[in-house]
C-alpha cells in the first residue's frame, strides 16, 4: 500500500467519518439520502483509485471533481433537514474540502 495517493487516504478518512454521521439520520432516510451518500462516497473512492492506474487521468480526476460536489450538496441538504448538526457539518465539510483542494491540484497537474 506504499504506492497509495495521499488522497485515497484522506477519502477514506472522510467515509468514516461520514459512516458515523450516516447512523444519525431519521430511519425513513437511510435507504434514500443516507443510500446516495454512501454510494457518492464508494464512488469517490473508486475515483480516485481509477485516476491513480489510468495513463489519461483527466476525464476520471474531472468525474471525482463532479462527484466530490454532489456529495457536498447532498451534505448541505443534510444539514438544511436537521439530520446532522452544525458541528459534524463542519467537520464533514472540512473533510471535504481538503479532498477539493487535493483533487483540483491534482487536475491543474495533469492539465499542463
């Protein structure tokens, strides 16, 4: 596991952390919203893990951008519905910022 992206790492940080606030939600959401997040996450992660083998990354690392802003607005709509508060918001957010920040250096990389 030596040859793992920093960011694979940071993701899955992040889905654990999302994992843990996923239990919070109402149970009439947990086969809707909480299934969408989870399966943005996996997907994420699967990204990321796609762009790191490929020789033309940019496509993928563009698919992990799209990818990384609907998990951010299904987050927002969380909170907005009460289903997790401002403090988990802000550390899940945070989380996923510092993936934005890795996946747009990434993307400005391979654009050159």
């Amino acid at each position: 596991m030596s040859e793992e992206l920093a960011i694979q790492t940071k993701t899955r940080d992040m889905m654990k952390y999302g994992f843990i606030c996923l239990r919070q939600f109402p149970k009439n959401e947990r086969f809707i919203l909480c299934a969408d997040i989870r399966r943005s996450m996996y997907s994420m992660l699967r990204l990321t893990v796609v762009a790191s083998k490929r020789y033309h990354k940019k496509t993928t690392i563009q698919d992990l951008d799209i990818e990384l802003a609907m998990l951010k607005n299904m987050i927002r709509v969380s909170y907005d519905l009460q289903y997790i508060d401002s403090k988990r918001y802000e550390l899940w957010s945070r989380h996923l910022s510092e993936i934005g920040k890795m996946v747009g250096g990434w993307l400005k990389s391979v654009s050159k």
